[in-house]
C-alpha cells in the first residue's frame, strides 16, 4: 500500500485551479492543407465582399431615392459632347443634385446609361431623385420652345423673326418662295438648325393646302394650288376678322368670275416693296396707276403669285367661300366691313363712312402725350385703311377708310395691321 503525498491546505480559489495547463489538441494534416487554407481565405473573402456589396447597394439605393436638393423646377443646359463626369459638375453647380461626381458616376454605371446621356436643356422638377434626374437625360425629352409665326407675314419678315431668334443655330441659305410656309405655333428645341425649321414650315403647308384643295369647292375660279394660295394670301392681308374671311373671299371671287380688276391695295404694296411686307408711308396715286405684275388696279385677275403667307383659316375661306353676290366691301367704322352687290350701294356705304369720319374730326380734342408718340401713319382700325376721294379713281374691289373711333381687331399681321394702309395721297 503506497503512501499519498501530504495534502497542503489550499485557498479554493488555489483549488479550483489545475495544476498543470493540457496542451492544445495539435492540427491535424487535413487542416494544414493548403487547399483548405485558400478555400478558407476565399470563403473569408467572398464573406466581405458581400457585405461590403449589401452596404453599397443599401447607400447607392439611398442615393437614388433620396430627394434631390431643387426647391423648384429648373431647366439646366447639358452641352454637347458632355463627358459624366462634366454633366455631373453641370448638375452640381446648378443645384439639381447634392452628390458629389463619383456618386452621380456611379449611378449613371449602375442603371447601364453611361452611352446613354444626351445634351440639350431639360427640364428638372422639384425635388427630382438622382434616378429621375439621370432618367430624364436618358431619355432625352428636352424642353420645346414655342415660336409663333403670324398669318399674313412674307418669306423675307418670316426668315427675319427666325434669325433674331437664339433659340435657332446655323444660316437659311436660301429664301423661300412667297407662300410655301404656313404660318402657325411651332415647338422647336435649343439648337434646332434655321434650315430645319424652314423645311418643317413647307413640309406642313404642303400637307395643309393638299388637305385643303381636296375640300374645295369646285367652282371656285383659282384651278389650281398654286393660284389658291396666291388668292388666300390676299384674302389674309385684306381682314383680320374670322367672319369675315370667307365673305372677302366670296367679293374677289366673284369678281373674277365676273372679269374685274381685283383692286386690292395689298397688292400694290406687295409689287412696291416685296418681301419688306410693308410701305410705312400712304399709297401715292401715281403708284396705283402704275404698272406691275402685282397691281391688281391694273393688270387683270391674279397676281403672279401669293403677297404673303397666307394662315390655314385663309386656305379654307378661299377655297369655300361664302354664297354671296357682294362684288364691293367698306369699312364700318367698328373693326369691319360692309359687303354690297352694287356699286351705288356701295357709295351710299362710302358716305356714311366719310360723314362718320367728318363727325370724328369735328369732335376731336388734342391727344394726349401717349398717343403723340405712336408713329405717323400707324393704324388705328386694323380693317380701314383707304376710301374713294376726290383724288382717286372710283369703284375698287374694296374701298377702304380709316376711322378713329374703330376699336382695335385682335393683333395679327394682316393687311391693315402690318402696312396700316394708310388713306392715298396724290403725288
């Protein structure tokens, strides 16, 4: 029987620990494998870079949801051949986005539109995401300006409006014939070539006037297209009033048939002047006697071609005139006219329209220095301009005086409102 070594008194703490620490289990060989070792590290690897993707899609996420910084909407101009990284400063320093270039890098390459970014001005909304923002140049809907080309305008004033215009690039390189543009509102964006817009204007009036000349009625005198034109045009520059159109049209129509002289003093003005559009001084007697191709007080139906750009209203008012007999046509006094099949009714019209103006001037008071700066010779009755006197020959397809008391017709570049006819004078 051995003996036991003596039992010292220990602390409980003292026996409570071992004496001696057992060594680690050693590795085995399969965990020293070095495949297994790189198989731990790619594992390790692929671990982080999970996390590291999960922590970027949840940022990038946020980044492209969260509310951009525009208090209001706001059209920003991305310049031509543009790199990411100069629309982002663009961006940037116009407010639409609050994160910095890489973020707006980023996003572009995470929703596959780095081919995709157009120029142009484009119109950002309030608030607009960073997704919406890269979207809306995606997509490449730029802001349309409009330009309004009135009725009644030639070639040369039309090309004139379009080169004073910034919206527009480059030259016309050639003016377009009188009456192959259709005056109406037009959407163009910034950087549209001058040319292109010249194109879209023909391109409308052909389709305009094809539709138009198959609605026709057949018995009007113009035979064709062209000759259409050329008379809508002088319909546009005789009245700016929409009910009266198709009854100016009935008077030259009907005198045509009936072999008379068209007189019609836009066309007078139109063989004086051409595309300047306007005389800015009264009709002599001496330039209504005068011979040329486009004074229809002289030379016999038609005028070789069209005196402005005649308005589709104008188109359809020639082409279905009304069923009238009315060969002659006054001004009334109050923005219109007065339609008469004779001509000693229409001389009756004519007197009561001088008695009327005679009445004005004996009742007029000096004007006031508002009206002493409109220009001599500026219109006051778009639908008057002259009347038959004593100093010019009688009887014309439109016999036409100016009257203070008229109001206004609603702005337009027709006859009376663009060259403001003003009464002729004797030379």
């Amino acid at each position: 029987m051995s003996e036991r070594p003596p039992i010292s008194p220990r602390s409980p703490r003292a026996a409570l620990e071992p004496e001696q620490v057992p060594p680690p289990p050693k590795r085995s060989d399969h965990a020293r494998n070095p495949l297994v070792v790189a198989g731990n590290a790619i594992i390790t690897i692929i671990i982080i870079a999970m996390l590291g993707a999960g922590g970027a899609y949840v940022y990038g996420r946020q980044a492209l949801e969260a509310p951009g910084p525009l208090q209001e909407e706001k059209v920003v101009n991305i310049p031509a051949r543009a790199g990411k990284g100069d629309i982002a400063e663009a961006l940037l320093r116009e407010g639409v986005i609050s994160a910095n270039r890489w973020v707006f890098i980023g996003a572009v390459f995470a929703l596959k539109a780095s081919s995709e970014l157009k120029p142009g001005e484009y119109l950002f909304q309030k608030n607009a995401n960073l997704r919406d923002v890269i979207g809306t140049i995606v997509e490449g809907k730029v802001v349309q300006h409009s330009i309004t080309i009135p009725e009644g305008l030639t070639s040369e004033q039309i090309v004139a409006r379009l080169t004073d215009n910034d919206i527009f690039t480059g030259s016309i390189r050639e003016m377009p014939r009188e009456g192959t543009l259709l005056p109406e509102t037009y959407k163009f964006p910034r950087g549209t070539p001058r040319d292109q817009v010249i194109q879209r204007m023909q391109q409308l009036q052909k389709r305009v006037l094809a539709e138009v000349w198959e609605r026709r009625n057949v018995d009007i005198p113009a035979k064709t297209p062209e000759q259409l034109v050329t008379l809508a045009s002088i319909v546009e520059k005789e009245t700016g009033r929409a009910d009266e159109r198709s009854r100016v049209a009935a008077v030259f129509a009907n005198r045509l048939r009936q072999k008379m002289k068209l007189q019609s003093d836009p066309t007078i003005i139109y063989g004086i002047v051409g595309g300047k559009g306007t005389l800015g001084r009264p009709i002599k007697r001496s330039e209504i006697q005068q011979p040329s191709p486009y004074n229809t007080y002289v030379v016999e139906g038609l005028p070789p071609g069209p005196i402005a750009n005649p308005g589709r209203a104008s188109l359809e008012a020639t082409a279905n005139p009304a069923r009238t007999r009315d060969l002659f046509f006054v001004a009334d006094g109050t923005g219109g006219h007065t339609f008469t099949e004779t001509y000693d009714a229409h001389q009756k019209n004519v007197s009561k329209l001088r008695a009327m103006e005679k009445a004005v001037q004996n009742d007029a008071v000096e004007p006031p220095e508002e009206a002493a700066a409109v220009p001599a010779g500026a219109p006051t009755d778009p639908a008057a301009a002259t009347a038959t006197s004593p100093a010019r020959p009688a009887a014309p397809a439109k016999q036409r005086a100016r009257t203070a008391p008229a109001p206004a017709a609603p702005a337009r570049q027709g006859a009376a409102q663009s060259t403001g006819t003003p009464p002729v004078v004797q030379q």
